[in-house]
C-alpha cells in the first residue's frame, strides 16, 4: 500500500506527464517538406501541394516571414520570396502555427520546398486509387443488377444502401462547391446504392476531372462524401466530422480559413448562452456547431449551423453573434477568417 508521501508524489508525477504536450507533427502530402529554421513549432497545419500546380511542374521554395504573439501563435505572415502558385497554400497553413513559447514575440522566416518528382508520383498513385473505387463501384452495380433478374435475396441483402450523413466539397470557390452539390444531388438521409455512387462520381469528374469523390464511413449503415480538389487525402482537414448541411457561410474572396482552436485563442469578448428551459426539462444537452465568418474588424459576419440538438440552437446562436475576436492579420492587413465554432450544453447533476 503506497504511503501519503508516496502517493502524493505519484500523483504529481502523472499530473506533470498528462499535463505535458509533445509538438504535434502534422502529415504533409509527399513532396512537400517544411523546414522551420530551428524554431520549435507545438503545432500547425499541413501544407498542400496544389494540383494545378503539380501538373503545371511548378515545384521550388517558398520562403514565409511570420510575426508571433508572446505565447508563441502567428498572429501576421507575408511571403518573401517562391513561385506565385505556390504561395496561397503556405500563407492559409502557417496563419494557424503555433511556436514554442521560448519563441514568442518575435519574427521567424519558415521555409516550404515543394518537390514535383514526389508530388507527381504521388498524384499518379491518387488517381489510380480513385479509378480503382469508380471500378469497384460498377462491379458493385452490375452485381446489383444481376441480382435483381435473378431474385437472389442473398446477393441483394449483402449490397444494402446505406444513407448519407453528410456532404462536404473543399478546395473550391462558392460558385464551383454549389455547382459540385447540385451536380451531387444528395441530401442528408439519401440513401446511397452503388450505383447512386457511380453516377455521382462520374458528374464529378465529368464537371472538374481534378476532383475526387470520397466515401467515409462514420457509422453503421451511414456515410459521408467528401469532394476535394487535395491530391493527397492525408492532407485534408477535417474529415471526420462533416457538416449535416450542404451550404456554406458566405466570404469574401480574400477570406483565409483557421482552425478553431487557434481562433478560440483570439476571442477577447464572450457571452455566455443561457441555457432554455424546455431544454433543460428534457435533459438535452450537447455540443452546437457553427462555420462562422468573422470579419476583419473581429465580429461575427455569418453564423452557418453545421450540427446540434435543435433545442439549443437558438440560443447558441444569439450568444455567439455577440462574441468579439482580435482581426486576423495577413500581410499586415486585417482579413475575413472562416472558422469553427462550438458552444458546449451541459446539465449539471
């Protein structure tokens, strides 16, 4: 049996363990490699190699200067030097590091090299991937169709459809995503045979042939589409938990997307949401989501609900439209930030 003394120790032992956090090594697409300059960065994001630019053989290095906050967060970046089709990729993903703190308040220069050889490679290897799902799914169809001459109850049963749970297009401009989601034509609860997948890949591509439909499965008989323009599924973001809704917070076209921890970080006005009575009679609680558009000057633009109970949502919303952040900066100029925003319910017992 361990003693007071003992235990006490253990006890702060573990709490310094669990309390520390190791830097977290993001998965670049192959081809693109970061070089910080000896500075420690806690986390960031990955860094795309776009596909036009792959195909186009533009490869090279892009060289960022980055301002950062005493806690060590980037809080303005501009490009020195790198090819132009290669600059946009490297300003969205340094905008969310965050360096060790030792190098807070301070301006670092980040080098990105893209290298076309790897990228290409790799390219080839996705659309290789994706044929393969386009023949797997007619193999599918016309096993679908075969069974249904036949009768066969078995070979029906084993190709079941399952139902849409969400829709999500990246990498594309507002006009382009909502042409993607027409050409989709699903909604939330579709149900989605093989064949239903079939056609839909095939309008895809037949619209952009760069694009690429994903098929995540997040549940018993329920999946998730996701549309990208990324050559490299290991560089996209947030795929686990795809929106309910098919729409998207309006932006404007100078707007940079951050995530939603590093923009919790600038938040300098919060009000709390009350919680709604018939809500807490029902013992609903739960987490509420948002895509917000923040503008340049910190407010709240646009508020998208993207998921939660339909209780709450009211009453998140309003809280959420007063909430004020520090303006995101980009080239020394305030800018619209895309985000995520969750606003947590919980009963008390």
């Amino acid at each position: 049996m361990l003693t007071p003394k003992i235990a006490a120790l253990a006890a702060c032992v573990w709490l310094g363990v669990v309390g520390w956090a190791a830097p977290q090594v993001p998965v670049d697409p192959v081809g693109v490699t970061v070089q910080p300059s000896g500075s420690e960065i806690l986390h960031r994001a990955p860094v795309a190699y776009p596909r036009q630019a792959v195909e186009n053989g533009v490869e090279g290095q892009v060289v960022a200067q980055v301002r950062l906050d005493a806690s060590g967060n980037v809080v303005d970046a501009s490009i020195l030097s790198g090819p132009e089709e290669l600059r946009k990729p490297v300003l969205q993903s340094v905008l969310g590091w965050h360096f060790a703190r030792e190098a807070g308040s301070s301006t670092r220069q980040v080098a990105v090299v893209f290298t076309l050889p790897e990228a290409k490679a790799q390219l080839a290897e996705s659309d290789k991937r994706r044929s393969l799902v386009e023949a797997r799914a007619m193999e599918h169809l016309n096993a679908a169709r075969a069974a249904k001459t036949d009768n066969a109850p078995a070979a029906a049963g084993a190709l079941e459809p399952k139902v849409v749970s969400g829709i999500r297009v990246e990498g594309l401009s507002d006009r382009s995503r909502e042409k993607v989601l027409g050409l989709i034509g699903l909604s939330v609860g579709s149900p989605l045979d093989p064949g239903t997948v079939l056609k839909m890949m095939q309008d895809v591509r037949a619209y952009d042939e760069h694009l690429t439909v994903r098929l995540l499965p997040v549940g018993s008989g329920k999946t998730s589409i996701l549309v990208t323009s990324n050559p490299d599924p290991s560089a996209t973001t947030v795929i686990s938990g795809l929106s309910s809704n098919t729409g998207a917070a309006q932006a404007g076209a100078g707007a940079v997307r951050v995530g939603s921890n590093v923009q919790a970080s600038n938040l300098v006005s919060k009000v709390n949401p009350g919680y709604p009575a018939l809500a807490k009679a029902a013992r609903v609680q739960g987490v509420v989501q948002f895509e917000a558009v923040i503008g340049k000057d910190g407010s709240i633009q646009n508020l998208r609900l993207t998921s939660g109970p339909s209780l709450l949502v009211q009453a998140a919303m309003q809280a959420v439209q007063q909430w004020k952040y520090k303006p995101t900066l980009l080239n020394g100029s305030a800018v619209e930030v895309i985000t995520t925003i969750d606003v947590n319910f919980t009963l008390s017992e």
